[in-house]
C-alpha cells in the first residue's frame, strides 16, 4: 500500500473541458479520476509515473484533461505510441483513450496487434458508434443500416464487435460497462490497472449530437438495464433483471435466458461466471450477446493470467544480451571486429 493518498482533484488538469454538454466521454472522465487514486494505492504507483496516450477523435481529448503526462499521438496510432511508452519505461501506468474509429478502423492493426502481444496497458474503448469528431460519419460499429452522413441510405457493413475482436486477438483482459453507470466504470478501470498484461474496457459512449441514444434501447434508465443488461462479477451466478429472476444457461451449446421458478429452472442451474477460464468459447458468448435476444453483457468478462507480457519479455531479453555481451559502450563497439590505423 502507497503512503501517499490521492484524490481525484490530484489528476484533474487546468483545462476547461470542451466536449458537449450531455456528452458521455464527461462521466468516462470522472470515472478514471475517481479510479486513479484507488489505483495508485494499490498498485503502489506515485502519480508522475501515470501517463495517458491518446489518437485522434473526441475521446483522445482526454489526455488534456488528465494532470498527468502525457502524448497526443495521431489517428489510430494511439497503441503504437504507447506500446513504446511502455517498453521505453516499464515502471510508467500507461492508458490509451481511444474511439471506435480511432482503434477499429485506421488503427486497428496496431490495436489487434497490442493485444496479442499482450502489452501492459490499459485501453479504455469509447464506443458511441460514429464518428463524433468529424461530424457524423458511420464506423466499424455502427449498426447495420445506420443511416449517416457517408451513408445516406443505410450502411452495409455488418459492425465489430469490441469484446469479440479482444478475445479473438488473444486478449486477457476485457470488460465493458457504460458511461453512466461511472462506479461500474470505475471498478473496471481499477481491475485493469492491477491486471499484468494488455487489458481492454470499452465504454459504451453516447454522442449527443450525432448519434443520441444509441443505446438506449438496452440502457435509457435504470430500470431499462437492469432489464436488458447483465453485470458478470467472478464467482458469481449470472443473475440480472429487476429482482435478479432471470439467468443464463448453457443449453445445446448456446447461451439461453430463463426465468427462475419457471420451466423447472432453479437457482442451481444458473451459470457461475468465471472469469479466469483460460478456454475461450464461454467468455465470446457473453461479449457476443445481443439486445433484444440477451441482455448485453457488462462487467468484466474476461480476465486471465498470461507470464508472456510484451514489456516485461522484452526487458528480460535486453538485460540477458547485455549481461552476455562484451560490448558495454560505444567504444567497445567501435574497437570491436577488425581494426586499421591510418598513417
């Protein structure tokens, strides 16, 4: 435990925050700056070894407004940037904000590529489902028909989803949750800061003026989501709706919703979640469900253990050429291998 005890004024900046009135990326803010002081107790991590790395978009705004370092890098390079950070300087807390057009379009290569890797940084997702800098354009998880302004009759693109692509990639870490529900935000964020390896949150974000409630069919309110959402904790059955009647089981290979009480379903059958299960298959099910069919998934769904953390290898590699090399400066170098003097 730190000796040192911060607050959230500690890690808010000077500059007036300019994003939209309404705009859900204010809550993912207050989230982060009320998760950093939790998670520099934890962690034992002093507040100028936090460093926030940033693309482009209305979310990479966010290193501004962080009393931390810092580096606003360019459109979808957001991971490459930080992958360096990181390497450069492993001891350093490193997050990326980043949008869904940022990481999962022009930057999705770096983005897929940090996670198999398994990277130790904290990505924090903001998903609204547009392009919100660039005055309304559709993005890699805009829904299928979504009527914008590069597609005017619809798009026809089938959207990512977030959570699959993680897992896909080879990701330990992921969980999602929404901007307004800033405590279950911020549970996620400190969950990530203390997982070893590449951890993934994303957000689902609103823009209130291109693309207003997107999802406000699953989450408008309170008692909207605890309809239509279901928060996994580990070790926990997956219980949600208002009174907790309604679960999930694993039917004919398939995740199914049941009541219980009805239909012969008790208590008893209703899955455990485990977020440690290193299979798979389970945990692209849950980032996989879909409103109206399942409540969406929120929480953290995965989170598994890997040693083979990129930065961590990387030093160790380093440290054991050097402490087998017979070159230890630069004038080793240049003496090493055949020599000549010119007269």
């Amino acid at each position: 435990m730190a000796e040192y005890k911060y607050t959230p004024a500690d890690f808010k900046s000077d500059q007036e925050v300019r994003w939209c009135p309404g705009c859900g990326d204010h809550a993912i803010l207050n989230a982060v700056q009320r998760a950093l002081p939790e998670i520099a107790d934890q962690t034992d991590t002093p507040h100028n070894m936090f460093t926030f790395v940033s693309g482009i978009g209305c979310s990479s705004r966010f290193i501004y407004y962080m009393k931390t370092f810092g580096f606003h890098s360019v459109h979808g390079r957001a991971n490459a940037v930080a992958t360096g950070v990181k390497v450069a300087n492993p001891r350093l807390n490193v997050w990326v904000t980043t949008g869904d057009g940022d990481s999962l379009a022009i930057g999705g290569n770096h983005f897929i590529h940090a996670i198999r890797r398994n990277v130790d940084l904290n990505l924090v997702l903001f998903n609204n489902e547009i392009y919100g800098l660039t005055k309304g354009q559709y993005s890699p998880t805009s829904k299928l028909g979504k009527i914008t302004k590069t597609s005017p009759y619809g798009t026809v693109e089938k959207p990512f989803n977030p959570g699959e692509l993680v897992i896909g990639a080879k990701g330990t870490f992921f969980a999602r949750s929404i901007d307004m529900e800033v405590q279950l935000s911020k549970e996620c964020f400190v969950a990530a800061a203390q997982h070893k390896g590449m951890s993934v949150v994303e957000i689902m974000q609103n823009c209130v003026i291109f693309n207003d409630k997107t999802h406000a069919a699953f989450a408008a309110d309170k008692a909207t989501r605890a309809e239509n959402t279901i928060t996994l904790r580990h070790g926990e059955k997956m219980l949600f709706g208002a009174n907790k009647e309604k679960g999930l089981v694993f039917e004919n290979m398939k995740l199914k919703v049941v009541t219980v009480g009805e239909d012969g379903y008790t208590l008893d059958d209703i899955l455990t979640h485990d977020a440690h299960e290193k299979d798979t298959t389970l945990h692209v099910m849950l980032a996989a469900m879909k409103y109206p069919e399942y409540p969406v998934a929120m929480g953290i769904i995965r989170a598994v253990e890997d040693p083979a953390v990129y930065d961590t290898s990387v030093e160790q590699q380093v440290e054991e050429v050097k402490a087998n090399s017979k070159i230890s400066c630069v004038d080793d170098l240049l003496r090493s291998g055949a020599t000549w003097e010119v007269k």
